[in-house]
C-alpha cells in the first residue's frame, strides 16, 4: 500500500469507535485528507494527545484510492503552538482559522505554499498582541487563494487612490467606490476612510511581518463580519465561525 509521509495540522478529531478516532488533516502533501487513528481512544496508545486538533504533526499514512478514509501509521509531535494553547483568545481565533480551512479547502492537491503560510500564521497568532490582526489577514488571504482578492487601494469608479467621503465595499465585485462614483443598487458595506485604510495596509504586509502591526491602531468596525459576508457571498456557502461565539469584540 502506498505511503505518504508528510507534516500536517490536525483541523478536526471524531470519536469513531470505542477505540478509534477519525482524524482530519491539512497535510503539506495532498490537502485535506481524512485518516482513521486505530486504537486512538486507548489509554496509552502512542495516538493520544499527538491526534488533538491544532497540533502540527509528521505523520506516514496508508494511501489506498479505494477508501474515502485513508490509515494513519506512526506520527510525532512537531509543535502544539503552547502560546497558542495557553490563552484562551488565541486559542479560539486558531480555532477559527482552522474552520475556515476545513469549509473551503476539500480534498485533492497539495498546497505547499499555503501549508507553509498556515503554519507561519500560527507561529504569529502565538506571538502577536491583537489577535485578530491574525484572523482577518488569513481571511483575506483565503479570498485571494480561492480566486476573489479584494481591491481596495483606489476608487473604481473614478481611479482616484486618496478616497473621501463614505466608502461602499461591493461584496459581489470586491472593488471599492467613494459614494458619488457609487453605480448604485450593489450589495455592499459602508466603511469610513480610517477603516478602508486599515484593511488596504494589511492586506499588504507580509505574512512574516504581521507581527510588526501589534502597536498599529485599528478603527472600529466589524471587520471579521465582513469578511465572512465577502468570503460566504463568494463560495455560496455559510461560514459561520463557532469558534468565536465565546470572544467579545
Ligand atoms: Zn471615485
């Protein structure tokens, strides 16, 4: 039977057995794959503890095209993102993070590059003082990945880059217009400047330099409402984010 032996971040566990547990992975290999972990819910079992969900692990699993659940063989522990794990805020955000990955990104090719981009991701939410800064870049960078990256740096009305006024953010097109260059009757969010700014700036950082943000000041608004709208409005679907319904603003 064919092997894979890849690193991968354990996005969700179900209980399958009295024993077993159904595990899915984001590998760096193949994407999504779901593994069942035989003998996972034994006291003991090497699976414990390495199989909880956020966890970066290397794994060998057994690949047969038959199944729609494939086997996993031996892991270890890469890293449990303690400064992660430790605080309850953090934690939730990454939980966050992975349900996005798990309602938009399905099983077939490997995605190097945005294996490497979710891990740097958790290594900044570990270090990172607004936490959110995290969440809504990766939302935003999952919007480009998956085809509809926003523009937002000039008016496509007029062209102009320094917008005035209200601002309209057109979900469907994910352009921006001032509201006098506004075509009317288009399914969108009002922003001021300050906050278009705000998203245009961080959309812009590179991903390794999040963490050069922490001082930045963040106009008001509700950011991560928005970019779910823009990113549920864009795939049909119905992102929720559950994992935030404890955290206050
Ligand atoms: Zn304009």
């Amino acid at each position: 039977m064919p092997q894979l032996k890849t690193k991968a971040l354990v996005m969700r566990t179900v209980d399958w057995s009295d024993t077993s547990k159904i595990v899915s992975l984001f590998t760096r290999e193949k994407g999504r794959v779901d593994v069942i972990a035989k003998g996972a819910r034994r006291k003991n079992n090497p699976y414990q503890g390495v199989t909880e969900t956020l966890n970066e692990i290397d794994a060998v699993i057994y690949l047969s095209e038959k199944r729609d659940l494939q086997t996993l063989g031996s892991v270890s522990l890469e890293s449990s993102w303690r400064e992660i794990r430790t605080d309850l805020k953090k934690t939730s955000i990454a939980m966050a993070i992975l349900e996005i990955m798990q309602h938009f990104f399905h099983e077939g090719q490997g995605d190097q590059i945005f294996y490497d981009f979710l891990v740097t991701m958790m290594e900044q939410l570990g270090e990172i003082n607004c936490e959110y800064i995290i969440l809504w870049y990766f939302m935003l960078k999952t919007a480009s990945r998956l085809g509809f990256k926003p523009e937002m740096d000039k008016c496509n009305g007029c062209g102009k880059a320094e917008l005035s006024g209200n601002i309209e953010f057109d979900l469907a097109s994910g352009v921006v217009y001032e509201s006098g260059c506004s075509p009317g009757k288009i399914s969108s969010e009002h922003l001021t400047r300050e906050q278009l700014q705000f998203l245009s700036r961080l959309q812009k950082v590179p991903h390794r330099k999040l963490k050069l943000l922490s001082d930045i000041s963040i106009p008001d608004y509700p950011y991560t409402k928005l970019l779910q709208n823009y990113l549920n409005y864009h795939t049909d679907s119905t992102l929720k984010l559950k994992s935030l319904r404890f955290l206050a603003g």
